[in-house]
DNA sequence: TATGGATCCATA
DNA sequence: TATGGATCCATA
C-alpha cells in the first residue's frame, strides 16, 4: 500500500527530531508498505467493481504482523497509559517506560476516528503518548470499500479543532493510504457479518 | 422524559445568566419532559424485555416538536456558521444573527457522539455558537436499547480533553436523559433496517 | 458488561 | 456524492 499524504495536526517541541520518532515512523512506513492485497502477492491490488464492494477487515493484518515483528505491543496493550484510562490503541511503541507512540489502523466507521484521535489527544495531554499516529484511506479508496468506513477527506475539518488543544509535548499525525493499483482480477476483500451486514 | 444529570463540560464567560440561554434552556429542558413513549400518553415508558430489543429512531420526534412550535429551526440548518462548514445539527435557536444555541439528540453510535462535540467545539471556537447542548441516554437506558448508543458513561473520559479546548466564550453541556418508567405492557420501540439489522 | 469496530440506511 | 445515523459483531 502506498501513502499519498502525511499532515501534523499538532507538532510541538521537535518530536521528529528524536530517535525514538525516527526508528518509529520508519516501522510505520514500512508497515503500511507490507499491506498487500491478495495477502502474499507483495502489492495491494483492489477490486474496483460494485460499490462500496470490499470488506475492509483483512487489511491491516500485514501492517500489524510486521510491528509485531520489530517489537511494537499489538493488541491487548495496557488499559492505563499515565492514568489515562483507556480502550486499546491497535499498536504501542516505547523504547523506555516513558516515551511511547501510539498506532491507530481506522477502518472503523468515520466517526470512529473523531474517537480514535480524541483517545489519542487525551494520551498526549497526560503524556501518555509522545506521538499518535492515525493511518486512514484515501478519498479514492472510498467508493471501492465498506461504506462510512473513516477517511482523510471528512476529517479536514476537523484538523483545526484539534490543533487548538495545547500539548506542550507531542505529534498528532495523520496519514491517508491508498491501493497500489486497481485490478479487476483480483478477488473482493471479503466482509465480515457486522453492522447492518444481511446474515 | 427525564434528565438524570447535567454536565458542563465548558463554561466561560458566564453565558449561563445570559437572557437567551436562559429562553434556550427552558425549551430544551420543556423538550425533553415532551418525549413520551408511546407517543401520545403524555409519559416515557419503555418496555424492558430482552437485551437492546427497542429501537431509538422515534424517541427524539416529540422533542423536535416542540422546539419547531418555540421557533427553533429544525434539521437543514445553514451548512455554514460563521465559517464552520459542518454538517446540521439538530436545531438552532438564535434571537439575532450572531449568538446560536446548538442542539443534538445523539442516539447514535457513541462514536458519533464524538463527532457531534467536535462539531459543536468547532462552532465555538469560531463563534458561531455561544452554547452547544448534546443529549444523551442514561446508563440504565443502554441495556435495553440499541446497542453501542451514545451515552454518558462512555463520555466522561473524554470530559478532560474537551475542558483543555480554549474557549473565549462559550457553554458545551451534556445531559443524560431516562425513561420516565418501565412497563412491559407497552409496545417495543420499532428498529429501522439501517447498520447491520436484518432486512 | 465493556469497548473498538464493521456494516448498510436515509436523505439531501 | 456527501453526511449524520442506526444497527449488530467480536472479543476481552
């Protein structure tokens, strides 16, 4: 998968001056880079027949896998980041006790990510997190895969509210990712049977 | 209906002694003694049987009723508020051009419920509106209406992030709103076919 | 029970 | 196409 756009809602105090930023961000690019589709074939390649006809589930598991892999905590991660308590985030990086960052896949529907960055802006103002990083489709991608799922495009708006929160420490980013390629030849990513889905 | 608790989650500049939040107020509180269930007997009363089984799409009407009947303008609100490109809010009470009270009866997913007081922080910080109101169910409520509906609890943790926001002037309220009683002799609250019901 | 999510609806 | 919503799922 590839990235088309990267926006710092909130940069403050030269995070991506560190160390511990750089290593991150680089597994993070190479995480999204892993994503392919189908699984296995080393390029994401998406089905652009129907509307709104893939599932969008499956996608992130490469990304998860390789984070995994080079020693983020995925899934399951502790319910208290400095006192902020919380559901999970889908990845933790720290190389100490007290510097992380946090790693949001948003496949969820759009107002799931007004969520996801307000946990994370929460975990920035305790100093929970040092960096949270929110990855969401492209506007391109939007009329191939469930429909509502979270985007760049309905989250523009919003970019000045969170930019008003003072985190005297930390990065908000956003990144928007998109297919390799279009390919009718490949199969539709499957849906699972939540929401609204038929049984 | 009734309201169980009233937070203010932002308050500056003393809007409450204001002569229109005190008319805005009044409605909204006049709004929400107005939900009754079944429509028509004067009182809300909701019947308990089986887990999330009433669905929430008719609860707001009576309440929307009203505050047409006190000159609030319903649903096609202007889809710009002094620059805020958002989309409606439930209703608007405006006495002059420039002070606006916002309304939202969030039985969404409580992701939405994010998205709503984003929104309304939005408008505040451009000053298109001197107060936002966002109603929510009580946490009695959940269990026997949809599943994943906004509601208060899931909210509180994010009371802290909202409070950091800078606002010159302006009033964020959230109110939990209860069934008046429960009565299993009356009618469950019909479900739509949208998100994941079956059809 | 709690919590992030995934899915499709309705209307403009 | 755009946007707020309504509904049920999966897992801890």
């Amino acid at each position: 998968m590839k990235i088309v756009e990267v926006v710092d809602v909130i940069e403050s105090s030269d995070i991506t001056g560190s160390s511990l930023w750089k290593r991150g961000w680089k597994d993070i690019e190479d995480s999204i880079h892993a994503i392919d589709w189908p699984h296995g074939s080393g390029t994401f390649s998406l089905n652009p027949e129907g509307k709104h006809a893939n599932g969008v589930k499956p996608i992130k598991e490469p990304a998860l896998n390789l984070l995994k892999d080079r020693g983020w905590k995925v899934e399951s991660l502790p319910s208290e980041l400095s006192g902020v308590k919380m559901g999970n985030l889908d990845a933790l990086y720290s190389s100490s006790e007290i510097e992380n960052i946090g790693f949001e896949w948003e496949t969820g529907n759009i107002s799931s990510s007004h969520r996801a960055i307000n946990k994370m802006l929460h975990a920035l103002l305790k100093g929970g997190l040092i960096a949270g990083v929110l990855v969401v489709p492209s506007q391109a991608m939007r009329r191939y895969i469930t429909d509502r799922v979270g985007n760049i495009t309905e989250l523009r708006e919003y970019f000045y509210v969170w930019s008003q929160v003072s985190i005297r420490k930390g990065l908000l980013r956003i990144v928007a990712v998109e297919y390799d390629q279009l390919d009718r030849s490949v199969p539709l990513i499957p849906k699972g049977t939540d929401g609204r889905a038929r049984r």
